[in-house]
C-alpha cells in the first residue's frame, strides 16, 4: 500500500484530538504525489482544510496562492503542487480558540516516508517555522524569510500566511517588495 494510503488510514491522534477544544476526529489531509513542479512543507490543515479535505482551503489559502502567483486551478493540482505539512491532520483548538501546534508525532511517523514519495520538486516553499526547523534546524522565521537569496530560487522561507501575520507583513514591507516577485517569477519558471 502507498504511503499517501496509509496516512490517510492513520488515526494514531484519535484520542489527543478528541480531548481538544474542538473534539473532532482525524481526518488526515493528504495531497501530494510524485512528480509535482511545487513542494510546500507547512505547519498542519486548518479547520476549513480538515473539513474540505483541501489543503490552504482557507484565507490562509487565498494569501498563499496571491503570494505564489496562482489560481486555485492551478494550487490543487497534484501535478503542480505537493503539500507535505509536519502534521497530516488538523491539531485543534485550545481552550482559548488557538491553534494547537502540530503533533511531533505526525513528522515523526511519516514525514521522511511522504517526501520520499513526493521526490524532488524544482522549488521548496518553507511555511512557518516547525517546517523550517524541521529541513534547515533552529533558527528565526524573520530572519529566513529576510535572508531569501541565500536559498532561492530552490528553497523559499515564508512566514505562515494566516491573518495573525498580517502585523509582520506590515512591519516587514520588503517582503512584498522584493521577495514576493522573485517567488513569482520563481514560481512561474518552474509551472512553465
């Protein structure tokens, strides 16, 4: 059986996710495959992604793919994008209404499985910093994302694009400026 199969049978988080705020079952989201042009390794579906079944089916998703240049058209196509998050399914909500961090579990049972099945795409997008820790070890997300040329145009650090973000976008202006049209353009290249 395929690993995309077995993540999707997995319900290793049944009873953390049950104990949550939001006491929802898992529902690992998987969409990516071999041979897609984009790899994005993200933080974990949201709420509207856990329950779509759709990867960034989210405003979060609707900034993402402004920032990347693309439709949706062309995001949920397997054969141009493949998402591996560090956790398959949506973690919950605490009892504030935050998000809950990806369960380690998750990465650590099927990440090296999954992105050895998704291969080698031309561009990596880095969203958030758990992924970013994950592929390139400790460090700040400002400071990735600010220091962009030192992996592009393969590899792209990217804050997360959730609305809480939108403080940080306003006090990094360059990012608009400078690193989103090279990612465009990036981006672009690799769809053509």
């Amino acid at each position: 059986m395929p690993v995309t199969d077995d993540i999707a049978a997995c319900r290793h988080c049944a009873d953390r996710f049950a104990a949550t705020a939001s006491g929802h079952r898992p529902r690992p989201v998987v969409w990516f495959r071999p041979g897609a042009r984009i790899l994005i390794a993200s933080q974990a579906p949201g709420m509207r992604a856990h329950l779509s079944g759709k990867p960034f089916d989210d405003p979060s998703g609707v900034r993402l793919r402004d920032w990347m240049g693309v439709d949706g058209d062309t995001f949920w196509d397997r054969d141009n994008v493949a998402v591996v998050p560090m956790g398959f399914c949506f973690p919950g909500y605490d009892a504030k209404g935050g998000d809950i961090p990806p369960p380690k579990v998750c990465a650590a049972k099927w990440r090296i499985a999954a992105l050895d099945h998704a291969g080698d795409p031309p561009v990596t997008l880095l969203i958030g910093g758990y992924a970013q820790d994950w592929h390139l070890g400790r460090g700040r997300v400002t400071d990735r994302v600010r220091d962009w040329r030192a992996l592009a145009p393969r590899t792209w650090c990217l804050p997360h694009p959730s609305w809480r973000n939108t403080a940080w976008l306003k006090k990094h202006p360059w990012f608009e400026a400078e690193t989103l049209p090279a990612l465009r353009a990036a981006i672009a290249d690799t769809l053509a």
